[in-house]
C-alpha cells in the first residue's frame, strides 16, 4: 500500500476557475476540497481578441484565493491547465506570468483535443463500468469538446471553438430571447458540427453523455420543472425551449434549478446543445459530474508513478516517423550528461525540465522522414503543430524551440533564459558528438557556466585524435559568436592547425 498524499487540479476556463484537491489512497481519488469562481473569463475579451483589463483583474483575484488555499503544496501535486480563452487571447503571454505568481504555481494552456482527452477521463471514471462505447459532450464557455471512448479510453477527440459564454454574447448580447436569435445561434453551432458529423453521429456510438456546466445546468432545469423524468431528451428540451421563448428575457426566466451564474449563459448553452441533438442524432442524454479536473487529478496519479502519457506519445511518434532508435537513446544519453555538467555550474536543480531536453532529442530527427535537407524545421514543425495528448501547448512549444535550434544558426531562437540556453547547447553538442551514429565513449569535455556565457574545454590528446570533432566545435563557437553569445574555448583548442 503506497502512503496516501494529496494532489490538486486548477481548471481555468472560458466561465469558471475551479479548484479540486483530492486524497490519493492506492491510485483511487477521494475529493477533499472544492472551490468555484465564475470569472467569465471569456466575456474579457474584447474585439480586438485581447483580454481587458477588468476580466484580467478578476482572473488574478480569483487566482490569488486559489493560491492562498493551495500554499506549501509540493509543486509537483498540483497541475493548472487554461482552456479556450487563453488559447485564443492575443495577449495570454503577457497575462501568463502574472497569474502564475498570483496562484503560485506554472500555468499549462492545453490544446483542444488535449482538452478533450481529459475530460473523458474525468467523465470515464465518473460512470458505471461498461464495454459500450460514449459520446461525451462538454459545453464550456468558449469552446465544446466531443469524445467517443470505452471504458477509459479515448477513441476519437475533437474541440469546436462555440461555448455557452461566447455563443450567450454574441447572439443574445442584451439578454433578450427572440425566435430569429435562437434559429440563428443554432444555425451557427450546426454548422460548425458540420465538420465532425461523419466521425461522431449516433452510428458511432451508443451512449451518450454530458458533463460540466451546461449539461448539468439543463438536465437539472429540465428534471426539477417536470419536463423531463432524468437526462436530456429531445421533447424535455423542446418544452424548454418554448418557455424560454415565452418569456422573451433571461431575466423573465423562472425555472427551478437555473442558479444565478448559469443564467446569463444559458440561451447560448442551450443553442448549443440543441445543434448537437440534431447534427449528432442524440435522442437521450445522461449526466455525469466527472469533468475537465477530475481528468487532470486522474492523469496526475499517473504522472506520478511513471504511466506518463507524453512518454507514450512520443514512443508513438517515434514509430510514427521511423526514428533511428538507437542514435535517438545516444544522443539523448549525451544530451542529458552535458546537461548536468551544465547545472552543476549554474548551481540549478539538474532535473528541472530536464524531460524536454530528452524528448527534444528522442524526436529532433522525426523531419528526416519528410526531407534531409531542412528536416530540424520539418522536426520543429512537426512538433509545434501535431496532436501530442499529454503535452500542453507551452510544452509542445518548447519542445519544438529546442529541436528547431539543435541545427543551424541561433539567431532564430530569439531571447531565452541562460537555462534554456543550456538545454540548446546539451542538445547541440550531443548531435555534434554523435555524428558517427555508433556507439562511443563519452566525449571527456568539461563544460561550464559564467556570467558572459558558456565555456567549453577537452583535452588537446582527445583533440587531435578526432579531428574532425575538432573542427565542429570551432565551427559551433563561431556560431555562438554570431548570435550574439559566447562559447568560449580553452586554449587547448588552439594547440594545433584544425
């Protein structure tokens, strides 16, 4: 029996912030705390795409009560993932590291489908065991994720950037209810399920489900007003839709079950879900209170003992791209020994994001199976804009950064911390030093940090017996030189003629 520990999941999205803390006994989840803030965060941007300054200030204050409750928590217990509105919001980068030191603690924005993945798993260990496979629909504020899993496991995932926030302004911007505003806020949401019809209609599965907030709020309004006896049904939502329809005003609706922070969004939630009744062919749908940070409780348990799904991702990409094995584990191997001489001179934790360094050189060569010429930017490319479940998006990026930079001059990395500048050289002098593509005895080079940049030293014996190493890394200093950054050599270098 493992000894029982506690872990943490931050969920900030498009309408709420939420934070669960859970006990973990044996691999099983047990919630322990629950907080909620209806931020909104999706009505803060404006219509330039930026997120103003009022949603901002709301977002860090919500975030700053988080992180009072989540205060002295070993960082690796606790994941924050950020949904539709930071993917999309042209000045995340800016708001990011406010509202990491704020909460206290790293921000992942994660992309739609990785989204997606976790929300089934959050919903999968929610149901009743069962070999049926599922249709699970999320309605957020700015996007609606769709899965179809069995049992735990995701089949096919998908994300539409239409959300109950964004669709509740947009269509019914001053509240008001009309016929022509709810036939064209489901027109909109039909026409964006035009695209994943084909793969997710009723043929494909035969449950379905909803989960968060609209789901919820809906099966609650329909089972509490008598219009429908559990679920959603068709006729139960055609009901609502009359009386909403008849009062003609979010305010003028009174229905059991509508709480105060659901009833701004609920025409759009609602147009929502009805353009996935009538594209998907739903007839029924059941709830459940498995959601987006159930999922990233659960995929954290996994982190921790060493079922990773990154580490499955990439072993899948390997196979994918037809990865030479055996010079992906060298370089990998050299990279993370370069490393360490590195962080012992900067005096840093060794294993500090030392994983991207290692999946950076597992997968730095995926582009030879486009093209030798240019492939570290088919490499980067690849990698900045697959589908990789399990990384988020900053992860996917940096990965991608480091690959790019393995090759090729430096200046397109533009301006990086001196850590990951030191990642950048591991990985560069692991490929330099591995050219042969054969196994070989660590190269006995010393590596250090300083103020002004990096040096570099090797025994003049070792020099001139690999010559041609010799002059690689004259050539990667000179590199250095013109990117602004200095590889300064020992004068062992300079023993002999290159």
């Amino acid at each position: 029996m493992t000894p029982p520990h506690t872990i943490a999941a931050v969920d900030l999205g498009s309408n709420s912030f939420r934070l669960q803390v859970a006990r973990v006994v044996d691999d099983q989840v047990y919630p322990l705390d629950a907080l909620k803030d209806t931020v909104r965060f999706a009505a803060a941007l404006d219509t330039r795409g930026n997120l103003d300054n009022k949603g901002q200030a709301r977002a860090l204050a919500a975030l700053a009560r988080f992180g009072e409750r989540l205060r002295g928590m070993p960082p690796e217990h606790v994941r924050v993932v950020a949904t539709s509105t930071l993917r999309v919001a042209k000045n995340s980068a800016d708001f990011l590291p406010r509202a990491e030191a704020a909460l206290g603690f790293p921000i992942e924005v994660i992309a739609g489908r990785e989204e997606a993945r976790l929300i089934y798993i959050g919903a999968a260990h929610s149901l009743p065991a069962g070999r049926e496979k599922r249709l699970v629909v999320d309605i957020g504020g700015g996007s609606t994720e769709f899965i179809v899993g069995q049992q735990f496991k995701p089949m096919k995932t998908e994300s539409l950037l239409m959300g109950c926030v964004s669709y509740s302004l947009k269509f019914f911007p001053a509240g008001k209810i009309t016929k022509q505003a709810l036939r064209d806020a489901e027109l909109a949401a039909r026409s964006e399920l035009q695209a994943i019809v084909h793969e997710f209609n009723h043929k494909h599965w035969q449950q379905a489900i909803g989960t968060s907030g609209t789901a919820r709020s809906l099966g609650d309004i329909l089972e509490l007003n008598g219009l429908s006896s559990g679920g959603l049904t068709v006729a139960g939502m055609e009901k609502l839709r009359e009386l909403m329809l008849k009062a003609g005003h979010i305010d003028a609706v009174q229905l059991n079950g509508l709480r105060a922070d659901r009833r701004p969004v609920l025409p759009g939630g609602f147009a929502i879900m009805s353009a996935v009744f009538a594209e998907l062919g739903v007839e029924k749908m059941s709830i459940t209170l498995g959601a987006l940070r159930d999922g990233v409780l659960y995929d954290l348990v996994g982190r921790q003992h060493q079922r990773d799904l990154r580490e499955v991702t990439v072993t899948q990409f390997k196979r994918r791209y037809h990865v030479d094995l055996a010079q992906q584990e060298r370089v990998a191997k050299l990279a993370e020994a370069f490393y360490q001489k590195l962080a012992a001179s900067m005096e840093i934790d060794p294993d500090a994001d030392l994983n991207i360094l290692l999946w950076a050189a597992r997968l730095h060569e995926i582009g030879l199976s486009i093209s030798h010429s240019s492939y570290h930017k088919h490499s980067a490319y690849i990698l900045q804009h697959a589908d990789m479940p399990g990384f988020s998006s900053q992860e996917q990026a940096r990965v991608a950064l480091l690959v790019l930079g393995h090759k090729g001059g430096l200046k397109k990395l533009g301006a990086l911390t001196k850590d990951r500048w030191a990642r950048v050289l591991a990985l560069r002098l692991a490929v330099l030093c591995s050219r042969s593509r054969t196994d070989r005895e660590t190269p006995p080079i010393s590596l250090t940090v300083n103020r002004n940049g990096f040096g570099l030293d090797a025994p003049s014996e070792w020099l001139q017996a690999n010559p041609l190493t010799h002059t690689a890394l004259l050539q990667e200093a000179e590199e250095w030189r013109e990117a602004g950054h200095l590889l300064a050599l020992s004068a062992n270098f300079q023993h002999w003629g290159a």
